[in-house]
C-alpha cells in the first residue's frame, strides 16, 4: 500500500507518522511518500519519519521529493494537508480583519475567506495532477477551510473525503470522562466543518444511550473551561459547541483579546523554529512534547481511520463509522445536496455515507443554512475570482453583514493576498 502526504514538510508530519507506525496493523503501508517543494524542511522532517518508523519496527519505505508527480504515482490515497503561503499568509488572515472590528482567523470569517481563495485553485491543480496519473486514488482533504475545499474537490469530480480532529478530539475526551474505550463512544455530530454542534454523546453506537446529559452534569465546567466558553450557554442549550463557535458566540469579546496580544500565527512561527532544529537532531526519533501545542491533536489516528475504511478496511477502533465532510445528500433536510457537512458516516470502499441525523434544532439550523450560503459564495469566489464576487461572499457571511465593513474588508483582503490571485 503506498500513501503520499502532500505538504509533508509540515511540522504537522511527525504526528501523522507516529500514527502510521503504531497504527500500521491497521492500514499496512509500505510505502509513505512525502512531497513538499520546502527541501529544507523535507529533509528534517523526513529524517525525523524514518528515525520514527526504526523505532517503531515499521518497515515501510519512506522517501522525500519536491515532485509532486513523481511522488503519488500509483499511490491508493493522498492525504493533502498544505498551507498556501505558509504562517506568513496566516499571520495576515489574522490581523488585517481586526482593523475592521471583526475575527481575524485562518479558517472563518475574512481570513478564511483569504485562505480559501489562496488553497482552491492550488488543490484542484495538485487533483487534477492525481487524478490523470491515478484515477482510483482517494484524496483525503486536511486542508483548511476543510468544507469548502471538500467541495471544490467534489464538485470536480474527485474521489474526496474531508477530514478534521475536533470530532475526535471530543471523542477521546468524552470517552475519558466515561472511563470507556473511544470506540465506544457515537457523536451525533452536526453541522459544517468548523460549525458544529454535539447534540448527543452515545455509548455502543448510533443506537445506543445517549449519556450527554451526564457529562453536561459531571464535567460541564471542564468542556467549557477547554472551550474557553462559560458553561451556561452549554447548559441552557444542552449540547457541546465546539472550539469555533466561540467566534460567533463570543464574537466582540473574541476580538478585542485577539488584539491584544500576538496572532496565533506568532507563536506557531516561534513554535515551528523550535520543532525543525529539533527534527534535524539525529538522536531524535519520536515525536517531541512540543508538537502536542502546534495543533491538530489525534489527527493521526483520524487520518489512519479513515484512509483504512477507504482502502477496504476497518477503522483500527473497531467502528465502521468516522465524522468526516461529505455531499449532504438529504442528511440535513434544509440544505442543498451538495452542499458539504461534516458528521458521522459509515466509512467504506465507495466512501463516506452520512448516517440519519435528528431533526436539528432551528437554532442551529439557521446559523448552518446561512454559513452554507456564505460557502456557496466563497467557492464561486475562488474558483472565478473577482473583487465583487469577493465582496458578496463577505457581505453574506453572519461575522461580517454590514455593507461598510465587507467593503472594507474586500479591500484589504486583495491587497494582502494579491502575490495569490491570479485575477487581482
């Protein structure tokens, strides 16, 4: 089985080949390829991938290329998880906003946007890429604004599943607070990617007991203490937003912290520094207790999961079933079929199949319908381009809805992001 990381120059890479070497029971690589046009960085982190693998007994193949061609020929999946203009565009998309009173942040509101703008045309030439060397490989999307690429991925015909660590995230922490095993723990898991509600919490399956009104009860103030939300909205509503929603829930109080204290962009810039000059340690050779705070906890065994249901196998949990982004396809009956959700599907040779959802609650309802409109805009903006198209996808978005801060907003986006649009 031979897998290709586009973008495995990402500091990001060692967890995901922690993953593979303790997982690989699971999905039997044996061949990795990392593809990355950063030489630099590759051959750190491809250095550190190999150690990891020998420590491990994992006797795949890793190899390192800035070849993108050459690198998923004949691979089953391509796991893409890249960053458009690297922290420097992000530090960007986190600050610029700001001058206008509103979120600055890589994956919602005007920064996300700009990403979005930036990453969509890049993916589709790197699938296309795959697709006329290796029509049958799957792409597994990492790449943020996770639903909107998906879509752009889909929407062209490609073999794609999106994929995002909060819902494992929460199924790892809920699963410790139950003292069970996480296969054992179902998420009703609702919404967009990045736009999500837990709205029950089941033991043994999608049929199973619905024991979130316990952990509201018992560990309410510690979800909400890691949500960095108070612990009455979760009450009052009874379910678990996730990280994302504080934007919306929280917005003013949420842009006046962030400008007043350095962008995350920052201190991942920082961070990243102190992880390459640890990877390029010969002697080390696991992945070190600082890439626990650059993000993307359990991406590993998410990534692992779902590229063994694709490839014919089963998730090494033991539950045919994983959240990913997909086609809607009447799971939420008030979106459009092919608008992209993220929620629990059955994982299998043909993809990913969205299990029933309950009827959702018009409050969250609305803030879905309208953020899908805002997609819906923000894909037609990147794949056309153009300052008014840019412009209605800001003026629909429920962060931004005001004339006057979407025009400004339009403004600053194009002169920041200009070296990464073609039309500008």
């Amino acid at each position: 089985m031979k897998l290709a990381v586009v973008g495995g120059g990402s500091t990001y890479t060692p967890e995901l080949i922690d993953g593979f070497a303790r997982m690989r029971d699971t999905l039997p690589i044996t061949e990795l390829v990392l593809v990355d046009p950063a030489a630099d960085r590759l051959e750190l982190v491809g250095g550190l991938a190999r150690r990891i693998f020998a420590r491990q007994g994992h006797d795949g193949r890793i190899v390192t290329t800035g070849d993108l061609d050459s690198g998923v020929e004949g691979a089953d999946a391509v796991l893409l998880q890249l960053r458009v203009g690297g922290q420097a565009a992000r530090d960007q998309d986190e600050t610029w906003p700001l001058e206008c009173g509103c979120v600055g942040q890589e994956t919602t509101g005007a920064g996300g946007l700009a990403k979005a703008l930036r990453t969509v045309p890049v993916v589709l030439d790197i699938a296309e890429r795959v697709r006329r060397g290796n029509p049958d490989a799957w792409i597994i999307d990492f790449t943020n604004p996770v639903g909107i690429v998906t879509r752009a991925l889909l929407q062209a015909g490609h073999k794609a599943v999106g994929l995002c660590n909060v819902a494992i995230g929460f199924q790892r922490k809920f699963a410790r607070f139950l003292g069970v095993d996480p296969s054992d723990v179902h998420l009703d898991h609702v919404g967009l990617n990045h736009l999500t509600w837990e709205i029950a919490v089941r033991l043994g399956g999608p049929q199973g007991e619905n024991v979130l009104p316990r952990l509201l009860a018992e560990h309410g103030a510690a979800l909400a203490d890691d949500l960095r939300l108070p612990s009455a909205p979760m009450d009052r509503l009874g379910v678990v937003p996730s990280y994302y929603l504080r934007y919306f829930y929280a917005h003013d109080e949420v842009v006046r912290e962030l400008g007043s204290k350095p962008s995350r962009a920052a201190e991942v810039a920082a961070m990243e520094r102190e992880l390459l000059a640890m990877y390029g340690d010969p002697t080390l050779d696991e992945k070190p207790a600082l890439l626990g705070k650059r993000g993307g906890a359990f991406y590993s065994e998410a990534a692992v999961d779902l590229a063994a249901g694709l490839l014919g196998g089963r998730p090494g949990a033991g539950s045919p079933y994983q959240v990913v982004n997909t086609y809607n396809n009447g799971t939420l009956p008030f979106l459009p079929d092919d608008a992209v959700v993220e929620v629990q599907a059955a994982i299998g040779a043909r993809g990913a199949a969205p299990l029933p959802v309950a009827a959702v609650d018009p409050l969250y309802a609305g803030l879905i319908s309208h953020v899908t409109a805002y997609e819906d805009l923000a894909l037609e903006a990147a794949l056309r381009g153009g300052r008014d198209r840019v412009f209605k996808a800001l003026l629909a978005h429920p962060l931004v809805g005001q004339y006057t801060l979407a025009d400004g907003l339009t403004d600053r986006l194009i002169a920041h992001n200009r070296e990464h649009l073609a039309w500008a």
